[in-house]
C-alpha cells in the first residue's frame, strides 16, 4: 500500500479509511499507523476483536485502551464508548454508557425485531436500522471483572454483557476487557473468547531514558502474531482520569439486576412509534394518517 493510493481498504470489513484527511493527504506515518493497526487487530471479520487487556495495578491497562479507542476514533471513524466517567476533555468527543442504558439498548434491539416481524420486514433488518451506538464502536469497560462472567448465569447484566461480547463479529465493535487477571473475569475470556491478549508493564525509567513508559505485548489469537507498543505516560496519560470513579452494580435497587422504569419504557415505545411511521410511509401505507399509538 503507498501514499498515492486515494484509499486503505481492510479486508473482511465495510471500513475503508481515505488516504487524504481533512486537512489534505495524510502524512506518511499515519499511514503507516493504520495498516499497523488493522494487522494488529486483523480477525475473521477484520478489525472488530474482543481484547482482554491484564496486567498489575498502574501497569497501563487503561492507558492502553484509551490509546487504542483514540485510534479507532480517528482513523477509522469508530466513536468510543466507556463504563465509567475516566476520559478527560482532551480526549475529544466519547459516549459515557451507564449498565441501564446498555440494557435498554439491548432491549430495543429486541423491540425493533419484534415491530419489523410484525411488518412481515424481519428479513430487511440491518444493524443500520437500529439506531444504537454499540456498533462500530471502540469500546472500554474498565475493571470490568464486576459484571463480566460467563458463570454468572443468574445475573442478567452479566448475561447482556457476555452476549455482546460474543456478538462483536456481528456488531462490528473493538470490545476491550480490563483486569488486573484474566482469571479475575474467567478461564473462558483468557482462552476461548478473547480474541487479543494485551498483557502491560510499567517502567519508571524505561531504557534509561528518565521517562515513564507501558509497554504491551498484544497476542492475536486468531493468527497467533505477536505485535509490541511503547505508550509514553506524559502524552497518553492525559486524557484520562488514573484514578477514576469506576460504576458498580451494587448502587441499583435490585442486585444483579435492572429494572427500566416508565420514562425508559416511554422512550422505547416513542422510538418505536417513530420507526413504524417511517417503515410504513416509506411502504405507502399510511394514507395520510400518523399513529401516536404504542406497539
């Protein structure tokens, strides 16, 4: 691939990266950036993967993931999605998704199948027509051993959770799983559905140089290649917050499980309501008459 290509195709995707930025043609290195980055990450269906991201305490797993999130966003328009309120303005733009917000937008995807079966529309369904946002996102859940576990069978948030992990071929998202130890999430992440292992190490003097680095040995398991990052911590640790309030399950009424109340369910029925309008006047079947009525 060179410079005077107009575009950077990744295999197995629908992403296509333009050459030229906004700014004019992208330097060289950027370039450069992205093929990197899309053989890093490259799987069954290209770029979206499920890293399990691990390592001690101040060992840069964060760090690591809002480096990659930044990446995504900028190169390949995948806008970031975070658990808990750590990214810093100089970020740039993010979505903070609490637990009840993601089971919402689960639910509405099962609504919406629910409205286009109903049509007789179910086979015209495209992730496209759901409007949620965990798809084609970059997305870091944080310390996420709280709510991540495949034997946490009679949890339900856990339930959700997993189920989008295991769904990232078909939501096309880089899903990324920090832990201090992969086993603290489950033996079945570290080996069986993770599809990136990211170990991290911190150096307060790393080679000598009197500055603070993570440095990451990234596993693709899909290929088995090996790939290797250096994240200096006075750039990358500013856009986040270290030290973070991470969000638990335990501040919900109900333990292990979410309730939506009636604004929830109102806005549901409103979304709802709004693309059964749009599905049956783009069918000609309104004659002129607009329902307010819930499904």
């Amino acid at each position: 691939m060179t410079q005077d290509k107009p575009q950077i195709y990744l295999p197995n995707t629908n992403i296509v990266v333009p050459t030229n930025s906004v700014e004019g043609q992208r330097p060289k290195k950027e370039i450069q950036e992205i093929l990197e980055l899309s053989e890093m990450l490259h799987g069954p269906v290209g770029i979206p993967a499920v890293l399990l991201v691990w390592g001690k305490q101040g060992s840069g797993k964060t760090m690591f993931m809002v480096w990659l999130c930044f990446k995504l966003k900028k190169y390949f328009g995948m806008p970031t999605i975070v658990d808990s309120p750590i990214i810093k303005p100089s970020f740039g733009a993010y979505h903070y998704m609490s637990d009840k917000e993601f089971i919402k937008e689960r639910a509405k995807i099962n609504k919406t199948m629910e409205l286009y079966e109903k049509l007789g529309m179910l086979d015209q369904l495209e992730w496209d027509d759901l409007d949620i946002r965990m798809f084609r996102a970059g997305v870091l859940w944080d310390e996420a051993y709280d709510k991540m576990s495949v034997h946490q069978t009679s949890d339900r948030i856990a339930r959700e959770y997993n189920g989008e992990v295991l769904q990232y071929r078909h939501n096309e998202c880089v899903i990324g799983i920090i832990s201090p130890d992969p086993y603290q999430v489950n033996r079945q992440y570290a080996y069986k559905f993770a599809t990136h292992v990211v170990s991290c190490a911190y150096h307060e003097n790393y080679k000598g140089s009197g500055q603070k680095y993570c440095t990451y040995q990234i596993t693709n398991r899909h290929n088995m290649k090996v790939f290797f990052k250096e994240l200096k911590v006075d750039k990358w640790g500013k856009l986040f917050k270290s030290k973070g309030v991470i969000a638990s399950k335990v501040t919900y009424k109900k333990f292990k499980n979410i309730e939506l109340d009636e604004e929830d369910e109102r806005e549901l029925d409103q979304y709802l309501n709004q693309k059964r309008y749009t599905l049956l006047k783009e069918r000609g079947e309104l004659n002129g008459t607009i329902t307010s009525e819930p499904i």
